[in-house]
C-alpha cells in the first residue's frame, strides 16, 4: 500500500527527501530571520490542527500531522529569535498552542510576530486574505469556499489541493507583509508610505489611493492589537470556573418556562418553534406582517413581533427567550469539559472593538452570569463608564455636553430633562428613551427608526430629535458635517483607520450611519485596549495569585481578586482605566 504523502515543498529546489525540503526552508529562515505561518484545520470552529506551512523568500512547505518531520517543523514558530509573520495570528497561535498542549511538543512563541491582517485593518484596507492579496498584490489565489465542497471539512480534501491552498496563502502573506514595507511597522518614530499594486484584471478600486501613507498613529494602533494577542490567549485559554448547581437550577427552571409556553401555544393550535406557523396564527388573529422575500411565509423575527399588541406574539417571544438561553447558554456550560467556560477572542471587527467566539463570553445575559464562579477570591468588574458618550462630547466638542460631564453630571439625565422638562429624574421609563435617544441620535438616527425602537410614533420622534438637537448644537453640527463626508473609511481618535461598507451592497444610509458610528465605537476600543496593557502589565506587578484579568466584556475589564485585596485593587485599577485616554 502507498503511504499517503505528509510533506510538499514547492519552489526551485529539488530535494529528494522530506528532511531535505525542510532544511530548503530552514536555511533561508537561518539566512533572512524571518518565516511566514499558516495552520490547516478540520473548520473554522473545529480547530484540530491536520497541517502547517512555513514559507521563506523563495522555499515553501506544508507538513501534515502525520509527517515525521512535523514535530521538528513546529520549532519554528516557537524560536523566539525568527520573525513569525501570520495573516490572522490570534486563530493560528491559538492552533499551535493546541498542538503544543496536546502532544507535548513545542509551544509557539507570541512575541516576536507580525500579522497582516491586523496591518491591513488598522489601514482600513480588508482583512481577508484573497480579497487583500487581490488589492495589494494583483494575484489571485483560492478561498476556502473555492476547495471545499459543501458540508464538508478539510479532512475531506486531498493532500495535494490542501498543501497548495496552504502554499499559495503563506507567500501571499509574506509578499503582502513586505510589500506593506514589513520591517518599517516596527519603526514608530517615523511614518512610511508604500503602494498597493492595481490590475484591470481584478477591478481598479476608484476609492483606493495610488500610495499609502502608514502614519506613526497607525503604527501605534497597530502595535496595540499586536502586543495584546498574547493577553487574549491567556484569557481565552484560563477559562472561568462554572457553578454546576447553578447551572443546573437554571436548567431546570427554563425548561420547565419553556414548556408552559410550549403548551399554551399547542392549546393555541401552533408550534412556537415554526416561524410558519407562528406567522399563520398571528395573521388569523387579525395581526399584520410583511411577507419575506420569497413571499411563501410572513416575517415573524423578533423585532416585528415585539410591534404587536398580541399577547400570543409576545408568549411566542417568551418561548423563543427561553430556548435561546437553554441551547446557546446552559446546556453547553453543563457539557463544558473541567467545568470551565472557555471562549477565545477576535480582533476582526471593522472598529477594532473585540469579539469572542466559541461560546460568547459577551454575549451571555447578566441575569445567567451567576452561573459563573471565581476560583478565589470574588468577582469584580471595571467599567468604563459612558465610554461611547464621552469620546462623543470629545470629538464633536459640544460645550453642553462637555460640561455636563466635567461636572460628573448623569448625560442621560441632562437629555431626559431637555426631552422631557420637569419630569422625575427617577422615572426608570423616562431614563430608558433618554438613554436610547442619546446612542441614537449621535449616530444619525432616523425619526422612522427611533419610532420603531422606541415605540413612539414617528411625528413625536421628530419632535424629540429635534429638541436633541437643539439642546446640543455644536454636536449637531457635527453629525450633518459628518454625514457629509465621503471616502472608504473614518478613522479613531488614534488614528486608527477604519474601513466601511461597500455602499452597493449594504446601501448609503447603511454607510452613513458608520460614519457617525465607527469614530465612537473605534476609539472606545482604542481606549480599552490601551487600559488593558496598562492593567495586564500592573496585574503582574503585584502579589502572585492576588489578582487575575480574566475577561472583557464590551466597555468593561473583569478580575478575580483576593479578597482581602479587593478595596486596594480596585482602587487602582480604576485609575488605571482613567489614564487609558
């Protein structure tokens, strides 16, 4: 029986051997000090490693697990001395790490890296890899989409389409990286320029400057995400500890909830799980909805059931609340191995702003949250009050709303009493549309949109948009001077280039409303990052197992503190958070 190939080299060498095509490349990477990496895995969520590939100016290979050599080959990404260049370095590290643990072999080294993608993020160029290299480079090479067939997994591929696909994605990623003038990123006293190659091949993008100015702000932005990747991995990999009886109560209690409304809507004559037959009953009654595209059933999504005064429509969305939490949240906790919650983080979004997947740490609801449990000590959480707000009142300069909060005044209550003059400032209902119509309106918001979000007619939200606006004019005059604006991406306070959607598929006011949006959103990251290398580097300052950073949920840092350290800690790290700007 033939064995299965485990190595492929590709480039001008002619080695005879599998040891020979790696020493090609292990010579060169000795030679120049750099390699590019990519890991091969079963999918996109199952992250079991079948292979990687390393390339190095003109040498490129791609071992399986299963080659003799792929133990020696992993001792490359984790010489501390080579510079590792990734597209994407927080999903491949993540894959090495894997590997590392799971067959006691090397792990990778996270320092002395550089990633493309989050170069070309930070440029608000695209980040995926066939798109960028079509735009920089003028080259075509294969998505994932191109090689696998539907409802498949990489194991269903063969070795040869596998190895080229991996071949094609390192040189591209390598070429990218200088091209980009690689080494120059590293320099932040001093900005450089580079320019993107352009073919009619693959469509001029009209919006695309001819040169790229790489800014020192840039290159700081970028150096942030850089360095933060390593603090990501040990979040994600240190998991939180889960209460199982708390888990189990919550098991109990909504399945039993969501069996009454099962029920009901049985006796009702329709499944609460059918969108069809939800859609039927709703319009027997008498309700209205739209038809979906197909125009075979009605649109019964969330959001237009929460517009009926049916309470048949909102049992269908209480069931739906119940199921939501039960699959998504507790049943897989309580199918959680080490009963740990672990969730890996992501550096993808447009603004910057972090994600996490494989079980949403920020997603989970705060009243499910007593679900989880501190190893020692207890919980203790920083939020960065407000964030989105603030950087608002910064970049628009409007005095009222800049005053309002030097002089620690609640923003929400300040607009609640323009909207509403004279009415309680305790009024918890009055407080919630203020509070909507503040995010709203700072991101250009129609009176048609903040009547279906608020439930209001649409004459009273022009009303109430309009004494927004009056009350804070300058801000105002920012939003229209902002809608005005054209071009392929906005930028943070930081410099952080942001790259917005394409108008054609996704529409002008979609993009309008990133304009507005993405500033607040982008520097908001911008900030919490920065006070996450502030924290991370204090966090090891102090007493060992005294404090932990163990997650980040949006605009706030959560720790696991001693006890006894708690009213000292958080003092400081407060601090800390406020310095971040």
């Amino acid at each position: 029986m033939t064995k299965e190939p485990s190595l492929a080299y590709f480039g001008p060498g002619n080695p005879t051997t599998e040891e020979e095509a790696l020493e090609l490349v292990e010579a060169n990477v000795r030679t120049y000090g750099h390699v590019a990496v990519d890991c091969e895995t079963i999918s996109i969520k199952d992250k079991t490693c079948i292979g990687v590939g390393y390339s190095c100016r003109e040498h490129r290979v791609y071992l399986s697990v299963e080659s003799d050599y792929f133990d020696r080959a992993l001792e490359l990404a984790a010489n501390p001395h080579v510079l590792k260049i990734y597209h994407n370095a927080m999903f491949d590290l993540i894959v090495l790490h894997m590997v590392g643990q799971r067959y006691g072999v090397v792990l990778p080294d996270w320092h002395n890296i550089d990633d493309t993608s989050i170069m070309a993020q930070v440029q608000g160029l695209p980040a995926n890899l066939a798109e960028l290299t079509a735009l920089t480079l003028a080259r075509e090479i294969k998505e994932i989409s191109d090689i696998l067939p539907e409802r498949s997994t990489m194991l269903d591929v063969a070795f040869e389409i596998t190895a080229h696909k991996c071949a094609d994605d390192i040189k591209a990623t390598e070429d990218i990286y200088f091209k980009m003038g690689g080494p120059e990123w590293r320099d932040r006293t001093n900005p450089h320029d580079w320019q993107p190659i352009q073919s009619t091949q693959f469509g001029i993008d009209m919006s695309m400057p001819s040169n790229l100015h790489v800014s020192t702000r840039i290159k700081d932005c970028y150096e942030v995400d850089r360095v933060l990747l390593p603090i990501l991995d040990r979040m994600g990999g240190r998991g939180v500890a889960l209460r199982q009886d708390k888990l189990e109560a919550w098991y109990s209690k909504l399945s039993r909830e969501r069996m009454a409304y099962r029920d009901a809507c049985s006796k009702e004559g329709f499944n609460p799980g059918s969108p069809q037959q939800v859609g039927y009953m709703l319009a027997v009654r008498g309700n209205i909805l739209p038809f979906t595209r197909s125009r075979k059933q009605l649109v019964t999504d969330n959001e237009h059931l929460r517009d009926l005064d049916d309470p048949l429509a909102h049992m269908v969305l209480a069931y739906r609340r119940m199921d939501k939490l039960l699959g998504t949240y507790i049943k897989p906790c309580l199918e959680m191995e080490a009963g740990r919650f672990f969730s890996y983080y992501r550096l993808d979004l447009a603004t910057g702003r972090l994600a996490s997947s494989d079980r949403n740490f920020q997603n989970i609801p705060p009243e499910v949250r007593n679900i989880f449990q501190p190893d020692s000590g207890i919980f203790s959480a920083a939020d960065a009050s407000q964030i989105e707000m603030r950087v608002w009142a910064h970049i628009s300069q409007d005095p009222i709303m800049l005053r309002a909060f030097a002089d620690g005044e609640d923003i929400h209550a300040v607009t609640q009493q323009a909207l509403w003059p004279g009415s309680d400032p305790e009024d918890k209902a009055a407080r919630r549309l203020a509070k909507n119509f503040n995010f709203a309106v700072i991101g250009d918001a129609s009176a048609k949109t903040l009547s279906t979000d608020n439930h209001l007619p649409v004459k009273q939200c022009t009303e109430y948009k309009e004494a927004w606006l009056a009350r804070y004019p300058v801000g105002a005059k920012y939003i229209r001077r902002r809608a005005e604006e054209r071009g392929p991406w906005s930028e943070t306070e930081f410099g952080r280039r942001m790259r917005l959607p394409d108008p054609v598929t996704r529409g002008e006011k979609h993009v309008s409303n990133c304009r507005q949006n993405y500033p607040l959103q982008g520097t908001a990251a911008d900030i919490i990052k920065k006070a996450m290398l502030t924290v991370n580097k204090w966090v090891y300052e102090q007493a060992p197992g005294t404090v932990k950073l163990l997650m980040q949920v949006h605009d706030e840092l959560v720790f696991e503190i001693k006890t006894e350290c708690v009213e000292q800690y958080t003092t400081e790290i407060c601090q800390l958070m406020s310095d971040a700007a």
